[in-house]
C-alpha cells in the first residue's frame, strides 16, 4: 500500500514535469483556474468570516451547557464544518474549472497521451460543450456524495479526541479521492467509460489514486497554487487513467 502510495505520488511529480517543460499546458490550464479560484477563496472567505454564527446557529441544544464542554463541543463542529466546506468547495471548484475549461483540458490529456504515452488511437473527441455537461453532471453527483459524507463527518467531529484527530484525516482522504475521480474524467471519457467505470477502476488501485490526489488537494488550499498544481494534476491523472486502463 506504501509502496503504491509513493508511487502516485510519483505520478504527480511527473506531471509536474510535463507541464513545467511545455509551458503551452501550463498556459492552457492556468486560465480557468484563475477564474474559478476568485470564486473558491471568495466562498471560503465568507465562510471563514461567518463560522462563528454557523456553528453557535447549529449547535443552540449546548447554549445552557457548561463553558468548557460547549466551547469544546463548538470548536469540534467548527473544525469538522470548515473541513467538510473545504471538501465541497474544492469538488465545486475543481468541477467548474473543468467545465469552464474543457476544451483546454482535453488538449493537455491529449498531448500527454500523444506525444508521452504513445497515443490512443481510438479515443473519442469530446468537444466543448459534452465536456462542460461531463463536467457539471459529474460535479453535481460528487458534491452530493460529499455533503452525505460531511454529515457523517460533522456527527463524528463531536466525540472527543477522535473528532479532533481522525476525522479530519479522513474528510481530507475523501475529499482527495472525489477530487481524483473528477481530474481522470477527460481520459476515461475519451475511451468511451461512464463515471461508474472511473470510480470502480480507480477504486482497484485505491492508494496510488490517494497517492496522487492528496497532494493536489491539500496545494490547492494555497491561494493561487493550483494554477500550476491543477494542469500538473490533469496530466497526472491522465497519466494514472492510462496505467490503469491500459492501451486500447
């Protein structure tokens, strides 16, 4: 499992290379980035503005409560809310990124198959528009798995130590995963697979599809990285896509 890890991460590391050698995909994938990520860090802004109100607002049964165990309760919710609302805004910026910027992303998954993987030859065209409704289909069926995870999560995030420590571990491993099953969409597409397909085929090499996400996921908090972090993430992905489904 370590071993598969390192070698995801690997994966992302070669991506980086491939962008950072052809700056035409870092500059093709850099644009819509830098849109969505005004509307990311704006939401998360807002957010981090107003968690004091939302937490105090959902959680009013710990308002008569002693002071120790209702600050505690209330930091354990706050920290579990601003992680779940992480997860969903980076699967929501991730999602709009990749409409916004389809054609631009089906270019660099092509050039990294083409000219580093030897080619498909029976891939599919995908076109601007197919690639936003991809986009914005897939984005919607992931935001929702997410929030019915956040529940979970926020529920958990109330039981002393482990709510503080092996929760937000875990809401990073899922929100890394979703976010892995959005960036290898283009590849699988292109060879004719459903997101069914992608998220059962990724789920046969779970670690190394860890090993590649986490990474991109936790840089993508950096305001503004992920305009480098997310066209190397796509070229990895589609790398990673390659590796597990193999040449046509």
């Amino acid at each position: 499992m370590i071993k598969d890890f390192a070698a995801g991460v690997g994966l992302l590391g070669q991506g980086l290379r491939i962008v950072t050698t052809d700056r035409s995909m870092l500059k093709r994938g850099a644009i819509p980035v830098l849109l969505a990520s005004v509307i990311l860090f704006g939401g998360l802004a807002m957010l981090a503005t107003n968690l004091d109100a939302i937490v105090t607002w959902a959680t009013p049964f710990a308002d008569d409560w002693a002071t120790v165990w209702r600050r505690g309760v209330r930091i354990a919710a706050g920290l579990v809310t601003a992680v779940a609302a992480v997860a969903v805004s980076l699967l929501v910026f991730s999602g709009l990124t990749l409409a916004v910027g389809g054609p631009f992303y089906e270019s660099i998954a092509e050039d990294v198959e083409d000219k580093v993987l030897g080619g498909v030859p029976s891939a599919e065209r995908i076109g601007w528009s197919r690639a936003a409704w991809i986009g914005l289909r897939d984005t919607v069926l992931l935001v929702l798995r997410a929030l019915v995870w956040a529940i979970a999560l926020l529920v958990l995030g109330f039981i002393p130590v482990l709510g503080q420590t092996v929760v937000p571990v875990l809401a990073v491993a899922i929100g890394a995963w979703l976010l892995a099953v959005e960036l290898t969409a283009i590849p699988f597409v292109r060879r004719g697979h459903d997101l069914r397909t992608r998220r059962s085929t990724l789920r046969k090499s779970r670690a190394m599809t860890l090993g590649f996400a986490v990474p991109v996921y936790l840089v993508c908090l950096i305001p503004l990285a992920a305009v480098v972090i997310f066209p190397a993430a796509m070229a990895a992905g589609t790398i990673l896509a390659h590796r597990l489904l193999g040449r046509p």
